[in-house]
C-alpha cells in the first residue's frame, strides 16, 4: 500500500505534519451546466465542462464527468461517447464511457465517466467532452437547473 492509513492515534498523541498531508483534500475543482448540448460526431467539449485546478506531484486525483438526461431519438441506431481528457480534446484521453441506442426505441439515460490519475505540480485543465455516432433526429445532453452536469475533480490523497 502506497498511503500509510492514519489508524493509529490514541489519546494524547500529537497529529503530525507527515499524517495530516495523508488526508484527502477534497473537491478541488468543479463546474456544473444548465445548457442543454446538442450532439455532433466531433468530439467536442460541452458547454461547462472544463475546469482549472492547481494539481499537487504525486496525488491522487478521482475525476467524475456526470450528464444527468442523454435524450436519443427512435430514429437511427448509434451510440453516445463522453470522455474526459487532459488539457484539451487532443490531449491525453483519461477515460470514456458509452452508452448505445437502438433504432427501434428513443431512450432517455443517464451517463457518466470516472477516472483517477495523478498528474504533474501546476496548472492543469480538465475536459469533459461528447459526441455521437449518429446525428440523425438530433441527439441532446438534457440540462436544466434540477439537473445540471458535473464535472467534479476530487483529491484522494498521495499515490
């Protein structure tokens, strides 16, 4: 195990430094949306999706892109692709996540994509990103103030 757990206080210990660094940090960067999101077959970043954060060298870091209403239509068979990526949609892809739809019925779906990476000490952009295999009848990302998108950076602690 790479992270030394914090199991071992007794009363009257002193919390060290060391110990304390080995607790997640929490959220460290989010950006929701409202605005629906009208599919292409490029992979484009949707609106909202991309967040700036300061990463700290050799941390753990869970990365969750949520669409909370993919609305397909009955009209052709195809299937809806969102990926995360790293500094741009030509940069490193994290992760991807697909959901299919058939011709035969129109399916409203939840999707989402979860990654966990560590990265360099800086500045780092995060992406989330969509598209279809099929644009025939105009497939959406349904958003709306009950239902936003997410996507959410989280630090775990050190790798």
């Amino acid at each position: 195990m790479a992270i030394s757990p914090n199991t071992t206080f007794v009363i009257g210990q002193v919390l060290t430094a060391t110990q304390a660094n080995q607790f997640p940090f929490g959220i460290v960067a989010k950006a929701t949306s409202t605005t629906n999101y009208t599919l292409t077959t490029t992979m484009t970043a949707t609106t909202g999706m991309t967040v700036t954060f300061t990463a700290i060298a050799n941390r753990n870091y869970k990365i969750t892109y949520y669409e909370p209403i993919v609305e397909t239509t009955s009209a052709a068979s195809g299937q809806t692709n969102i990926k995360i990526f790293q500094t741009n949609t030509a940069g490193l892809q994290l992760t991807s996540t697909v959901l299919g739809n058939s011709a035969a019925v129109k399916i409203l779906g939840t999707i989402n994509a979860v990654a966990v990476s560590t990265f360099t000490a800086g500045s780092t952009t995060i992406i989330g990103a969509a598209n279809t295999t099929s644009t025939t009848g105009t497939p959406v990302l349904q958003r709306n103030l009950f239902f936003p998108s997410l996507l959410l950076v989280e630090d775990l602690g050190p790798a």
